[in-house]
C-alpha cells in the first residue's frame, strides 16, 4: 500500500512539489471510497474538503427547474474535484456524484489553508496550481455554452 504522500507524486497537480511540501499536503490526506449514485457533496454544503481522484468518475450536476438533475461536467482519474475550499465562503457550487466506483484522496480544507497561511510559499504554490484547474474547467464550460447556445438562427 503506499502513502498518500507517494500517491501526489502521480498526480498533475502536486508534479514538482518538493518532498516537504508533498508532506505537509499529504497530511491533511485520508483516503477514501464512494459507491456508484453516491453524492460526495451537494450544492450548498461547506466547502471543508476536496478531493483528488484516483480511480473512478464523479459527474458534476446542477438542479434545473425544468430539466430535474443536469450533469454538466465529469471528472476522472488524476483530476482535481473542488475548489471552493479555498475561497471565502468555502460553498459547494454544485452536486458531485459517484457514476462508478470512486477512489480518491480526501483533503481538509481547513487544515490545507492553514498550512498555506503558515507557509505563504506553499500557499502561493497551490494557489497557482487550483487556479490553473479554475481556468481549464472555466474554458471548457464556455465552450460547451457555445456548443449549445451558439448556434445561428
């Protein structure tokens, strides 16, 4: 079995963090599993974890009036779920659920923010890094409003 500090080291996100750094991230870690049609999180909820997923997919969804439950977004190995955890209010924006069987890396918000207060280096370092996944996920979002409201009449 290998530590949570090993498994960062695979991922995109944590690449090229020093070992102490991967250390202190690693433990504000616990690892943790979701069953498929389980909900990780609603909309709405405190933003007190986020999590990098190892194995599996979470699809991302908002409630329409007219539409019921939209998933807008899925979400796979490697890949970053939740940022909210970093911004004032700490709020969930949407729901995320389990599609299959989901294996991730958890991480206390709380306990990553209060190491970044303490270490203002790590803290500018993750920050670049989540800010990253902010502008990957905000680029595809707009493209798929183009995809579906772009259209000429």
């Amino acid at each position: 079995m290998r530590t949570i500090d090993a498994l960062l080291t695979d991922s995109p996100l944590f690449h090229g963090l020093s070992k102490d750094d991967l250390a202190m991230v690693a433990g504000c870690g616990s690892n943790v599993q979701f069953k498929a049609g389980t909900y990780l999180f609603h909309e709405g909820d405190p933003s007190d974890q986020f999590y990098l997923i190892r194995h599996g997919t979470v699809g991302l969804e908002l409630a329409s009036p007219e539409r019921g439950r939209v998933m807008f977004a899925t979400l796979g190995a490697g890949e970053l779920l939740g940022w909210s955890w970093l911004v004032p209010p700490y709020r969930k924006g949407c729901d995320a659920r389990a599609v299959d069987l989901v294996r991730a890396t958890a991480f206390d918000g709380a306990c990553i923010r209060k190491k970044c207060d303490e270490d203002p280096r790590l803290g500018y370092e993750l920050l670049k890094r989540v800010s990253r996944v902010v502008g990957e996920r905000l680029t595809a979002t707009r493209l798929q409003l183009l995809d579906v409201y772009g259209r000429r009449a």
